[in-house]
C-alpha cells in the first residue's frame, strides 16, 4: 500500500501518572513516517500532570491532541470515548 492510499491512524494513549515517561513515548509516536495519523493523550492523573510534562510538547504538532479526564474513569472507559470519537471523527473538547 502506497503512502498516499493509507488510511488515518488514531493513536490513543491513556495514562495516569507516568509524567516521567510520557514525553518519551509522546515523542517516539509522533517520529513515525505515516503520513495521516493524529494521537490522543487521555490525562486521568491529578493535577494534569501529564499535561505539565507534555508542557513543550503540546503547542508544537497538530497531530496531538490533549484531554484531561478530571474523573478517573478507567483506561477501558477513557478508550472507548475517543473510539467513539474516531469512528464519528467528532472532536473531543479540548480541556486544560
């Protein structure tokens, strides 16, 4: 499959307190060469510390995207509302 024929990925990372590793991996998925993909980080840490970490990260690549989910709901619960987002390619609100 040709580049221009691939379809968009969605890549979502739920997580909760890993604002030690967070931009590691932030960065390493944002470093692949598929030309349409856009990544979601779902926050349910508190404080939005994820957030803080991503702090230089965030205003630099449209591609990624930042959700706080002040109620700690679950990683299943926090997948299943941006697959539902993806599929209806709906925007979540951006919140901070």
């Amino acid at each position: 499959m040709s580049a221009k024929t691939q379809d968009r990925i969605d890549v979502v990372i739920c997580t909760r307190n890993r604002e030690g590793s967070i931009e590691a991996a932030v960065r390493g998925v944002l470093a692949n060469d598929h030309p349409d993909f856009r990544l979601t980080i779902i926050d349910q840490s508190a404080m939005h510390a994820i957030g803080w970490a991503l702090g230089p990260v965030l205003d630099t690549d449209d591609r990624l995207r930042y959700v706080y989910d002040e109620a700690y709901v679950g990683a299943s619960d926090s997948r299943s509302t941006e697959t539902t987002a993806c599929i209806s390619r709906t925007e979540l609100p951006h919140q901070e």
